[in-house]
C-alpha cells in the first residue's frame, strides 16, 4: 500500500519550520553590525564592510533627493527625446529610492540612521533655501 507523502509539519506561522543553518529575518529594530542589507551575505560580520554598507546607503539617500531635486528638461518642451530624458531620470530615482527602502528593511538601526542622515544632507544641499541664491524684487 503505497502512502502518499505529507508535506513537513507547519508551525504557529503556517509555514514549514526553518532549518537551523537559514538565518532569520529581524521584524523589530536592532543595533548591530552582523547581519544582511540588499544582498545575502553583506556586509557579514566584518566592521569594515558594515561601515561601507552604511555609507552605500548614505550615499544612495543623498543620490535620491538629488534626482529629486532638479529638471532634467526646460519646463514646456515638447520633443519626444525631452520626455524620454525625463522618464530615463525618474526610473534611476526610483531604482535608488527603493534600494534604500530595501535596505532600511533590513530593520539594523545603523541603516536606519544612515537614510535619514543622507535624505536630511541632501534635502540641505539640493532642495533647502540655505543654498539657492537669493532673489530680490524691487
């Protein structure tokens, strides 16, 4: 008599129990430079590819509001290579922004700190009035 095979025993979740060797996903902040930000395996356990992880991510921030901030075209123009700069730009900014969001997934408070530190620079340096030249009406 032949037995058809059960699929393993889920847990409380409804999922299959993990193997010890998997490693487990945060759902909460926490501090720490062990563990893995956008790709399996980084930064690691190493302090020094933690600290490059974390100016990745400052970087990316700083990248984003920078794409943000500006217009690649004059306002009004109507040629299709215009609108294809336009599109071009926005996909890039998209594509970093939701890197970021990937990383700040990763739950580690350091990433954390590190996005909100590089969109807070580069909203100061790209999007703020501190920077843009004063216009006079007289």
């Amino acid at each position: 008599m032949d037995m058809p095979m059960l699929p393993p025993a889920a847990n409380f979740t409804g999922m299959p129990p993990m193997d010890h060797m998997e490693m487990m996903t945060h759902m909460t902040f926490y501090w720490g430079k062990n563990g893995e930000i956008l790709f399996s395996g980084w930064p690691g356990t190493r302090s020094g590819m933690y600290a490059l992880a974390l100016i990745v991510v400052f970087l990316m921030a700083i990248i984003d509001e920078w794409l943000s901030s500006g217009r690649p075209v004059e306002p009004g123009s109507k040629h299709v290579a215009a609108g294809l700069v336009q599109t071009v730009v926005q996909g890039i900014r998209m594509g970093v922004a939701y890197m970021v969001m990937l990383a700040l997934m990763s739950f580690n408070g350091g990433v954390f700190l590190a996005a909100i530190a590089g969109h807070a620079l580069g909203f100061l340096a790209f999007r703020s009035m501190v920077f843009k030249g004063r216009e006079t009406t007289s």
